[in-house]
C-alpha cells in the first residue's frame, strides 16, 4: 500500500514537473510571439513599399503600418520594372507622373466604348499610364533628404512619423489629410516644411519644430485641431497665410524676435488662443491675422509695430485691453480691433495724435496714455 502511494506520488511530480517545462516552454514562446508582434506592430521600414527617386526624394508609400522610421538610405535593383496606372482624367495621371518625378513615360488613350460580363455596352473614360521604375532596396547608394510633395497625402492609416536625421526639406502636402496621424519626429536639421504640409492632420497634438527651419509654408498646419502646443523657430522672418488657421486647441503662441510681420489669418479661427507673446522686431500684422481668436483677452505689442491691417483682431470678443509700444503712430483701420476693446494705452507722447492718423479716430474714446497703465 505505502509502496503504491510512493509509486503515485512519483509519477505525479513527473507529471508536475513535466506540465511546468510546457507550460514554461509555452510561455516563452508566446512572449517571443508577442514580442514579434510587437515589433511588427511598432516600426518597419519595409523599404520595398518606399518609392524614392535618384535625388534623395522620398516620393510615396504603399504599406500597410501605422508607426513608420522612414529608413535613412536606399539602394535600387539593378533591373527596373513595368508600372502601369489606369485613371479616366489624365490630369490625374500627369499630376502623379510629377509628383513621382518621373521622366519617361507614355500615357494611352484607351476611351472608348466596353462590354460587361452580361453583354452590355458602355462608354468609358480610360487613360494608362506606362513607366519603368527600378525596385528600392536596403542599401547606402543614396540618402533620403526630402520628403516628396505629397509622399503620405491622404493616408488615413498611419498614426506616427520619425524621419531620418538627414531630411532637410518636408515638400507641399506631404502629410495632407493624414487624419490618424498623432505624432512626427522631425530632424534637427530640417529647413524647410513647405505649403500645407501637415494640413488636416486633426489628431497631431503637438509638434517640435527645430530652429534651423527658416521657412514654413501657407497653410502648413491649417486645420491641426489637436493641437495644443507648437513653437516657431528662431530663424523664421515671417508667418505665412494661414499657417496655423483653424487650430482651434492652441492656446498660447510665442512669435520669436526674428519675425517681422504676421501674414493674413494667420492664427484665423484660434478659438482656443488665450496668450500671444509678441516680441521685438514685429513690424507688420496683417489682414485677419487673429480673426475669431474670442478666448484672447489682452495683448501687449511690441516698439517696432508699424501696421495693424483689416479685422486683425476683428471678432476677439474677449479682448479688452491692448498695450501698443510703437514709438510711431501705426497704421490701423476702424475694423482692425475687435468691438469691445476698452482700453488702448499708447507712449504718452503720442497720446494726442494719435486721433488724427489713419483709423485711430475710431478709437479716440479707449485711447489712454501709457503712464495711466503705470499707476494702475
């Protein structure tokens, strides 16, 4: 009896220590299993879904991932291929054939009349595009330092970017309508995001923009209404059109001393925008510049200020009290404030004529002498 139940006993740790090597066995595997899926999940450069050309230009993507490192180099295949695009407008086909770049090519007329399946006929629009272009592969023969003009527009399925260190230029649209698009790591070295680059781009929440860029283009991040913080590098001179329209999240902007003048609507329809710290240097405001922007309620601007034109500030309904520093009278018209404007305090030496020039007349009963704001 006590020989059976020492038998028993055996067999049973056997048989424990057995289930523990596969249940161990088991588990690792499927943390390797979802550490892969992981990975896939996370980063991949598949660079054979990369189409680049031979200058550095990243000039589209095909695949499937949502988190992307654009690779940094590329190589090509030593023998090209036959591509073919069907569109029924060849405008659509000769926009593609230039923000490919591609050089040789022949597009066919093939509209005509067609039969479907059942035998009936109908009249289609029908253009082919035909190019040959050479496969892209890992290697080091060329460096990525452009992101082509509309490389990821419209791609509602990526949700962030890194790009390589060595990409200078983000080209127009390049990351237009990119709706899932929460985040992008831009280089250090970047100099220049062109006209709406990141346009739509409605779930990017914030952006680090390096001070080497000097120039971002009109409407670069119209419609960005995530976003809640973006800083203006120290090497921009000027705003562009638009730039930062309809960011409806942001709530405080910095304009670095570099920049001279802020151009039409630029921060138009910033509903959110409570604070704009405006530095020296600032000369020029223009035309919508703050349009609708009814959560800003004072600002405080610079010496240097000689233009404030049409609605700037027009419809900043929360916007009471303006500081203006100019050392000349500026330039202003009767809708460049908004209506509820109360207190306007201006150098006291200046004080009187400020009703005699341009659309200060306007303003004459909100007009006070900057020592008033001192004793306050």
């Amino acid at each position: 009896m006590d020989e059976n139940k020492s038998k028993s006993k055996g067999g049973l740790s056997i048989a424990i220590i057995l289930l523990a090597v596969v249940i161990g066995f088991g588990f690792v595997i499927g943390l390797t299993q979802t550490d892969a899926a992981k990975n896939m999940n996370k980063t991949d450069s598949e660079i054979s879904n990369y189409m680049f050309d031979e200058e550095g230009t990243l000039l589209s993507y095909s695949g499937d991932m949502t988190e992307l490192e654009i690779p940094a180099t590329y190589s090509f295949s030593s023998q090209a291929e036959e591509v073919q695009m069907t569109s029924s407008s060849i405008y659509t086909l000769v926009d593609r054939v230039n923000n490919l770049g591609i050089k040789n090519y022949s597009i066919e007329n093939q509209t005509g009349n067609y039969e479907d399946e059942f035998g009936n006929v109908y009249y289609q629009e029908k253009y082919v595009l035909t190019y040959e272009r050479k496969k892209v592969i890992e290697g080091d023969d060329y460096q990525v330092t452009k992101i082509g003009a509309a490389a990821f527009s419209n791609n509602t399925k990526i949700t962030s970017v890194k790009l390589p260190e060595s990409v200078t230029h983000i080209n127009s649209q390049a990351f237009m309508g990119c709706t899932r698009l929460k985040s992008i790591t831009l280089p250090e070295h970047l100099e220049r995001i062109e006209n709406s680059a990141f346009y739509n781009c409605r779930l990017l929440d914030n952006v680090e923009i390096p001070n080497t860029v000097s120039y971002i283009g009109p409407q670069a991040f119209q419609q960005c209404t995530s976003l809640k913080s973006i800083n203006i590098p120290t090497g921009i001179t000027y705003l562009t059109n638009m730039v930062f329209s309809h960011c409806t999240q942001l709530r405080e902007i910095t304009i670095p001393s570099n920049v001279r003048n802020i151009q039409s609507e630029a921060f138009y329809y910033c509903t959110n925008l409570q604070s704009v710290t405006f530095n020296e240097g600032l000369n020029y405001i223009a035309t919508g510049a703050f349009y609708n922007c009814y959560n800003l309620t004072e600002i405080v601007l610079p010496s240097t200020l000689t233009r404030i034109e049409n609605q700037a500030f027009n419809r900043c309904t929360a916007l009471t009290t303006m500081v203006l520093k100019s050392t000349t009278i500026p330039y202003v018209q009767p809708n460049s404030l908004p209506t509820t404007i109360t207190n306007i305090y201006v150098l006291d030496e200046l004080f009187a004529d400020y009703p005699n020039y341009s659309g200060w007349y306007y303003y004459e009963s909100q007009l006070r002498m900057m020592s008033e704001l001192e004793v306050a």
